[in-house]
C-alpha cells in the first residue's frame, strides 16, 4: 500500500485533505527513531536505478535536514533557493516536472508554501508528499486572531519544533525506503543531538542582551517561534505573510514603540523587501541589523547556507545589535 503523509494547516477550508495511510507515532528521544521505521508497505517509492531515492525539498531548510537524515542513500534537492519567499512562490513548468518526477516530496505545510496548495492534492494521488509540520501538537502551534484561524508556519526558528520535523523526515525516509532504515535511523539521531547543542547555544548567547533590550523588530512576522523560544518580543511590520503589506498605522506605531522603548536595531530580511523597514529606520531613527534569513536560507557556501548556520548566524546578529558587541 502506497503511503502518503500530507496534512492541511487546521482549519483552512482550502487546504490539502489529509490523505496519510498511517499516522506516525513519533518520539523525543533519538534511539526511539527506531520505532518509526518499522514495516513499510510494497507499493512505497523505491530508490531509483541509480541506487539513491530521488527527493525534492520545497525550502532550503527542510532540504538540508532531509540531507543530513539521508546521508549517502538519497538525492535532496530544494525547490527554493536563497533568497526566494516561499510564501509567494508559484512553480514554473520546469518545478512541476521536477515535482512529478521525485520518489519523495517534502513541504513545510501550514500554508506556508501558500500558493502550491492545489500542486500538493494532486502530487498525493501518485506519491508520498509529507508536510514536516504534520507531527508537531497543535497546542505548540503559534496563531492569532487576524489570522482566518491559521497557524505560523515559521516553526523552524524554534529548534525544538524543528527537531520534531526531523523525526518526521527519518520516519518518511524508512517507508520510502525500508533497505537503509537503520542508517535513516542512525542519521536521524546523530542530527537531534546536534539540534539539542544548537537549542542550548541559542540559550546561552541570548543570555548575552540584557532582559530589556530583548525587542526584535523585523520586517515581518517570521521570528514569533524564536521570541517564545528563547525570550524575546517580537514585533514585525508586515503580517505572517510577505503579501500583506505594511498599512501606515502599524509603520507609525512601530516607530513610537522604538522611540519609547529606545530600541538600539531593527532589522530586514533576505527574502522580504527592505522598503518598510528602511522607512521605519528613518523616522525612528534607529540602526539596521544585519540582515537576518527569514524565510530561506543563505548562500550554499556561506555560514546561513545549512539550517544550523543559518540559526546561528541570525543568533549571532541579532545578539550583536542588541547587546551592543561590535562585528
């Protein structure tokens, strides 16, 4: 039986139906990843003739978890590169034949990829099309009022989230391909413990900003994950999404707050457009941080170009500005 794990973000009439075969019951702890690949249908995807499953990742984040997770037995790529707002994306002729032509389908879910909700429905009657955000409790779920009852896709900046998608990836893996579950598994758990020293390494440097000076104002609403996370007020111009535009009420009242908070940076993206932040600068006035990775990851040869630099570089950057270090 061919196994498909896609859920919709809750209650979005629009979203994906939920068509998985089978509900993964996944686990914290890294040697319990071996619970998750046990059994796999015989209609599931089998490695392709070159020996490696043929994956396609939509973000740069989920595609290099899924490399980290596969090792030497699949072929990740990423739909999106750097630089490129997912919430915006629609794929061109050329991504929808990639999209066929994949054994194994990762999306982050929550809407995020918004506008491939429809690309996703169809691809689950042929193929497994796993959303890493399916396993992750709705209780730790971010959400709002103006929101139409839809969550913050943007989980990946809080590592302990992100640490359940991966468990996710590895149980995907071991139904796609049953023949290397124990390297999926041994992989999978090698990458948890490195999440966990990435967690505790956000701890420690956020330790460095004075309790006061934990205001992160960014370009939109992206780093909510990380403000529960690891203690920080976060406020972002525009909405979850780059398509709702920054109105004049909430640019002035981001301003005030920066003039009575006496807030020392700001700071843009690298996906989003940098005009309603670079306006708020000026009439605060205020500093620009460092550019942080919001919706992508960087450069595929620089420090934000793997998930775990990029956490750490945005950490970095976001303690230097704050805490006062100069580069």
């Amino acid at each position: 039986m061919k196994i498909r794990i896609v859920r919709a973000a809750p209650p979005k009439p629009s979203g994906p139906t939920v068509v998985s075969g089978r509900r993964f019951l996944l686990v914290w702890v890294g040697l319990a990843l071996s619970s998750l690949c046990l059994g796999c249908g015989p209609g599931t995807p089998s490695p392709s003739a070159g020996g490696k499953l043929q994956v396609l990742a939509t973000t740069g984040m989920i595609a290099d978890t899924a490399r980290q997770i596969a090792g030497e037995h699949a072929y990740v790529a990423a739909l999106m590169g750097p630089g490129v707002d997912p919430h915006l994306y629609q794929p061109s002729t050329r991504d929808q034949r990639r999209l066929r032509e994949a054994q194994l389908v990762f999306y982050n879910g929550l809407h995020l990829e918004g506008k491939m909700v429809e690309v996703f429905e169809s691809l689950a009657k042929e193929k497994s099309v796993v959303a890493v955000s399916a396993d992750i409790p709705e209780e730790r779920l971010l959400s709002w009022a103006d929101a139409a009852g839809m969550h913050d896709p943007h989980i990946w900046f809080d590592v302990a989230l992100w640490k359940t998608a991966a468990e996710t990836i590895v149980a995907a893996f071991c139904e796609a391909d049953p023949q290397h579950s124990a390297d999926y598994r041994a992989n999978g758990a090698k990458y948890l413990i490195e999440l966990e020293k990435l967690d505790q390494y956000c701890r420690q440097r956020v330790e460095e900003i004075a309790p006061d000076r934990r205001v992160l104002i960014t370009s939109h609403d992206a780093f909510h994950y990380l403000g529960r996370a690891y203690g920080f007020e976060v406020v972002g111009i525009q909405g979850i999404s780059t398509e709702t535009e920054a109105g004049l009420r909430r640019l002035t009242d981001t301003v005030d707050l920066i003039r009575a908070r006496r807030i020392t940076a700001i700071f843009p993206e690298s996906s989003v457009s940098r005009a309603a932040i670079e306006r708020v600068a000026v009439d605060a006035p205020v500093k620009l941080g460092s550019e942080l990775f919001s919706d992508a990851l960087g450069a595929a040869d620089g420090p934000a170009g793997t998930y775990v630099g990029m956490i750490r570089t945005n950490i970095d950057s976001i303690v230097e500005a704050l805490s006062g270090e100069s580069k």
